[in-house]
C-alpha cells in the first residue's frame, strides 16, 4: 500500500533560488509519518520528538495549476 501527500505552496514556502523552505518540507515529512502510523498501526497519539533532514539537493518549486 502506498500514499502520495502534497502541499500547495506559497510565496512564503520559497526561498532564493525557487527553492522550497525546510520548515515546509519538514511539516510535510512529519504529517507524511502521522498519516502512516494512523493507516498502520491506528495510533492517533503520536508526538514527534525529533525530526531531522539532510539537505543533498534543494527541492525545486514546481508549479502546477
């Protein structure tokens, strides 16, 4: 079983460079992990105590209409 979650930025999400903000990627990435545990294991208390990313490439802004 797989899932997609998407966000629709703003012009605050973006940095220089038509790059996508951390703090945006890391609420998705923390939302994406809340919705898996729901849809696995049923847990609705969940608390995120630690969250961190390694930035290899910046995430380019695509947009869509």
């Amino acid at each position: 079983m797989g899932s997609r979650l998407r966000k629709k930025t703003s012009v605050k999400d973006h940095r220089p460079g038509q790059t996508i903000s951390g703090p945006t990627m890391m609420g998705l990435a923390d939302a994406a992990v809340y919705v898996a545990l729901i849809a696995e294991e049923g847990v609705t208390e969940a608390v995120t105590s630690h969250l961190s990313i390694n930035f290899l490439k910046n995430q380019m802004v695509r947009v869509t209409f």
